[in-house]
C-alpha cells in the first residue's frame, strides 16, 4: 500500500509517520501533488494554528490538491478543521469539504479549561473507521478511548461519526464521501488509535 502524509507547515506529523512504521507502513511524506494523488490513501495530520497553516497550504495550492483528491483520505486533529469550511481560528476560510464552522471552546465554569487536554469516550460511532467498536453509551470496555488536545472543535452536524463531550458534545469524527477525520490523536492513542488508522488503511484497500 502506498500511503502519502501531507507535509506542511504544523506539528504532530511525525508521531503519524511513526505509527504508520510500527504498522509495517514506510509512508511518503510529500507536498507533491502528484505524489498525493497517486497514492492509495492520505493521510492529513497537524497541530498548531488554522491561519498559518491555510496560508501555507494556499500558496502552494495544496488546497486545492486535498480538495479534490478522490481516494480515502483522514483529517487528524487541526486536518479535521482544516477540511471544514471556516475556522474562528484566525479568522480563516479552510479547504471546505464539510459545510461547517469551527468553533472555539468557551468555558461555562472554572473547571473548564482549555486547550481540552487529556483522553476521553466516544459515543454515537458510525462507519467503518469505527468497526469492533463499541459506542461509551453502551456501557461496554470496548468504547474508544482516545487523546485529544485543541482549543477549537467542529460542532455536531450531519456528517458526524463519532460524539464526544467537554463543555458541549462535539463532533470527534466527521465522514463525508472518501473523507474521514479524527478530532483526537489515533497516533497517540495506544492500540484503540492503532486499530482506527488500520481500519481506515482497509478503507483503502
């Protein structure tokens, strides 16, 4: 299988690269368009801040390249927001594959601090990144348990796959059509984040 990383100017990309190794997987890491859209699947990681990074992807029409890439393709963390439509992060218009907005948090309570920081139970799973799990709803152990850091989070809406919760419930997977992403960190999420990123590798099959 070949598996393209979308190189560009945010953190947390080679912890992805790393867990795709331990996976058997020595995945290309690129800003090569052609490079993307040759690949069997793609995978979108990132962390820092939406503006910044948008500006990045514009000036080399990378927007565009993700935008209409037609093989599977998972948006990890700031690649989730970065595929929806508009960040408050920056004031910034994004690639704009999921018709919503991206919100920042605002504390209702002084416990409520952010960045959201530390693991958390998904709830609400639908799709195939999810097959072998079970929803936290049900009450079962094998409900994903996964690690998230982000001040800013995509609201619930139709293409909601996974659900969580801190200060509101949000949206901790989004799919629409060859389009998946991850709000959490699967590379940083012990086996449950290895058996999400395989699952999307079957995807891609």
């Amino acid at each position: 299988m070949k598996a393209a990383i979308v190189k560009y100017n945010a953190g947390n990309i080679y912890s992805v690269v790393n867990a795709l190794r331990r996976m058997g997987i020595e995945p290309l890491l690129t800003d090569v368009a052609e490079e993307l859209q040759q690949a069997d699947c793609v995978l979108f990681p990132g962390q820092g801040e939406a503006r910044g990074a948008m500006e990045y992807l514009k000036a080399r029409r990378l927007d565009e390249v993700i935008r209409n890439l037609k093989q599977p393709v998972l948006g990890i963390c700031v690649g989730q927001q970065l595929l929806c439509r508009y960040s408050e992060e920056g004031d910034v218009d994004c690639i704009g594959v999921f018709d919503v907005d991206v919100k920042r948090f605002r504390p209702q309570c002084h416990e409520d601090k952010v960045p959201a920081m530390g693991w958390n139970s998904l709830y609400d799973l639908k799709s195939q990144l999810y097959k072998g799990f079970q929803s936290a709803e049900d009450g079962t152990e094998s409900a994903p348990y996964v690690y998230f850091v982000h001040s800013y989070y995509v609201p619930l809406c139709e293409h909601t796959i996974a659900t969580t919760d801190y200060i509101l419930p949000y949206s901790a997977s989004l799919h629409k059509d060859n389009f998946y992403t991850c709000q959490f960190h699967p590379e940083k999420s012990g086996m449950t984040g290895q058996k999400i990123i395989s699952n999307f590798l079957e995807i891609s099959i």
